[in-house]
C-alpha cells in the first residue's frame, strides 16, 4: 500500500473524497511541486477529480498552486501550514457539532436519562474540541521553536 492509498482511505473515514487524501498524500511525500497532469497519470485519477480536489484541498488551505520558471502548467504543492489547517478544519468541524447538539439540547423536552446521555455526549464533544485548539497551538509553538 502506498501512502497516497493510505491517505485515501484516512480522508473518506472523515468523510472527505478518497481521491483528496490521495492527492494530499501525494504532495505530502513529493519534494518538489507535482504538475496537474502528474497527479492524474500518477495517482490514476480523471483530470476531472484532480482538478475538484486540488479546488478543495486548496479551499481548505492543505495545499497550493504555484508556477515553475519555464513551465506553463499547473503545479501544486503542500502548503507550509498545512498542520494547522488540518486542525483548524477539524476543530470547526467539532465546533459545528457541539454547537448543534446545544441547540438540540436547548430547544427539544427530554427526560432526565436522554439529558444525561446527551450531556455526555456534550462534554466528548467539548474535549474533543479542546483537544483539536491544543494540537493546533502545539503545531504552531513548535513550527515557531524549531526555525528559531
């Protein structure tokens, strides 16, 4: 299995099209930007899938398109900031969540096992949550510490 697969299979367990983590994984493990065309005959993914994704993995700030000297094609490459962004989007995600199940909680009558319940639910969600805002803290503390 190589790693671009391995992504794949990661992104649609988060619910994210297969072929984005493949394409992420891709970039994650080139060392130099990837021509458009490369990731489509590389990765065996329709020029049509390659340039929807690369849209979105670029919407979510994971990677970016850039131009090489002498090349007018359409390079991309994984954006320096790529952690935080990850954990940014999960974190908003998990935001989403709490918020909705808040709402819920707020507007619906329940009984005192179904409040209990969903209270547990809450306080995962919460942690969860706080756990997302850490790592992304960590990332950018320890990207900061180690160009020092």
């Amino acid at each position: 299995m190589t790693f671009s697969h391995l992504m794949g299979g990661l992104a649609q367990a988060d619910g994210m099209a297969p072929h984005a983590g493949r394409i992420l994984g891709y970039l994650m493990m080139s060392l130099e930007p990837v021509p458009f065309s490369d990731l489509s005959d590389i990765l065996g993914i329709s020029r049509g899938s390659v340039s929807e994704n690369t849209r979105r993995l670029i919407e979510h700030g994971v990677i970016e398109k850039v131009r090489k000297d002498g090349d007018r094609r359409d390079h991309f490459q994984i954006q320096s900031s790529n952690e935080e962004a990850i954990f940014e989007r999960s974190r908003q995600r998990v935001e989403r969540n709490l918020e909705t199940l808040q709402a819920f909680r707020d507007s619906t009558p329940i009984d005192a096992t179904q409040k209990r319940r969903l209270g547990g639910m809450l306080a995962y969600m919460q942690a969860r949550m706080d756990f997302e805002k850490s790592m992304a803290e960590r990332t950018t503390h320890n990207k900061k510490t180690s160009s020092s």
